[in-house]
C-alpha cells in the first residue's frame, strides 16, 4: 500500500509543473512520519520538525508547499494553533 501511495505521487506529480523540489522534500517527511504512526491518518506534526528533516529553511516555502499539497490532493492539512498540540496531517489516497 505504502509503495502505490508513493509511486502514485511520484507519477502525478510529473504532469504539475507547480511541484519542486521542496514540496517532494516535505510530501516524503510527512510521508516517512505517516509510515511511523503505523499507516494511521492523521500525523500529528510541527513546522519545525517538518523544516527540519526537509531542509527546508524559509517558513514561507514551507506554507506554499503544504498549500499546493493540499491543493493538488496529496495531503489534508488541519492546523492548530495551540503550540502545545501538534497540527494534523491525513495522507491521501491518490486515485
């Protein structure tokens, strides 16, 4: 399941010409963080664990990532803005 899931991104994300080389670094991270929740939707995550393990420095990059990811199906996304509870991820089925 894991492997169609990311096969599945690796071939959509050809025909958007809006995916970078960010997004694909954040789309894995959440992705590698879904696989250590056990496959369960959703990942609680932190914008900066994401950054971190990404590599990607600039919050602004990282908020147009996950907004396009959102955008384009890969992920939902449901901030929190207690900083005490983490904002939840779902990792989406793709077809």
């Amino acid at each position: 399941m894991t492997r169609s899931i990311m096969s599945e991104f690796f071939i959509s994300i050809q025909q958007n010409k809006q995916i970078t080389h960010s997004h694909i670094c954040i789309y894995v991270v959440i992705f590698e963080l879904w696989i250590q929740n056990g496959l369960v939707n959703p990942v609680e995550i932190s914008r900066n664990r994401i950054m971190k393990m990404a590599k990607v420095s600039a919050n602004g990059t990282y908020h147009k990532c996950i907004r396009d990811l959102v955008n384009g199906k890969y992920i939902s996304y449901y901030p929190n803005y207690n900083s005490y509870f983490g904002t939840w991820v779902y990792v989406l089925k793709l077809s």
